[in-house]
C-alpha cells in the first residue's frame, strides 16, 4: 500500500488525495449505515420499517459499489437488504433474500473474518429464516454451519451468541440455547453500537421467555 501513496505522490499531490481519502470515507460511511439500521429497527414504527429499509439498502448498495473489493459495505448491503425482506414479509420478500445471500457470499469471498463473521452469521440466519425447497433456498443444516463458523470466529459477540440461540430455540433445543443467550448477554459493549446492543438485549430478554 505504500508503494501506491508513494507512486501517487511523484505524479501529483491531488492524484494521491483520493487514495488517501478512501479508507476514512468507508469508514464513516458503515458506521452511518450502521447507526441508521439500529435507529429504524429499533427505534422506528413499524409500519415505516419497509420503506425505511428500501432506502438504507440504496445507500448501503451505493457503498458497496464505491468499495467492491472491501468485504465490510457487502455485508451491509447484505444486512440493509435482509431486513427490507423481513419488514415486507411474504413471498414478495424472497427477491431481497436472494439478493442478500449474493452480499454476504460476495463478503466471505473477498474477507471471510470481515467485521468479525458477520456475513457467515447473517448469511447463517438467512439460511434458516428463508423457508426451504420448492418455495425458497432456506437449509438448516447450511444455517447451523454458517452460524457455528461465525461463532468460531467471534464467540464472544453478542449477534451469533444470540442468533445461535435463536436457531436452537427454533429447533426445540432448548437448553443448549440458554447457554448462548447467556454468553450474549455477557458480550462486552460495541463502540457507536449503543442503540443495537440495547435492542439485541431486549431480543434476548423476549427469547428467554421462550425457554423452560
């Protein structure tokens, strides 16, 4: 990377400016995302949620094009684009789904430990909201992989520990998923993710309620 800055310096100052400037503009530019998604899904109402969502995959789209070869604005798009699909439900929703399994895969591709497994537990979960053949792509046994990998890589968040968790309540394995919701809850707080830990916490209080 510095033999780039080096040889943009010799042509012009302003030649190296843009290259210098990239990495800050990804950088504000998901934590932007990442701040508008905590506030829409859990500060918003919820009728306003789908077109909300529309728009913030927009821009999350945008800074994936900017950035193709970076993993992190993927997985947003990813992210933004699952969540349109959840707020729109039904059939009309398996488009955006397809269509967030490609960011994810896309991700994992240019990054597999990018923001810490992020796409293998979002890809993961898809896998397990989706429903199944012949209506959908959903597989829980690709959904349990994918969710194990991103614990693998950050088993102390608290996003897979809670979707992990999720998964087995799903799966009437109840008492592993109080072990993990516990570890969630346990997870150490995200820097400028406030909003989103508060809300996984009270994700993870409504699913306990769940267990015996």
């Amino acid at each position: 990377m510095r033999r780039v800055y080096v040889a943009a310096a010799l042509f012009s100052l302003s030649a190296a400016l843009p290259v210098l400037a990239q990495p800050a503009a990804l950088d504000n530019g998901i934590a932007d995302i990442q701040r508008e998604w905590s506030i829409i899904q859990y500060q918003a109402p919820e009728k306003t949620r789908e077109d909300r969502f529309a728009v913030l995959s927009t821009k999350a789209q945008a800074l994936a094009d900017q950035f193709p070869q970076r993993a992190e604005p993927h997985i947003w798009a990813g992210i933004a684009l699952s969540s349109w699909a959840g707020a729109k439900g039904g059939l009309g929703a398996l488009g955006l789904a397809k269509q967030a399994r490609e960011q994810y895969e896309q991700a994992i591709a240019i990054d597999p430990k990018a923001l810490q497994g992020s796409a293998q537990n979002s890809l993961g979960v898809l896998y397990f909201k989706v429903p199944g053949w012949p209506i959908g792509f959903g597989d829980d046994n690709k959904a349990e992989a994918l969710l194990k990998e991103a614990l693998a890589i950050n088993p102390d968040g608290i996003d897979p520990n809670y979707f992990y968790a999720d998964y087995l309540v799903q799966k009437n394995r109840k008492a592993d998923a109080a072990v993990y919701l516990e570890r969630a809850l346990k997870a150490p707080p995200r820097l400028g993710r406030e909003i989103a830990d508060a809300g996984r916490r009270e994700d993870i209080a409504k699913l306990q309620q769940k267990l015996p």
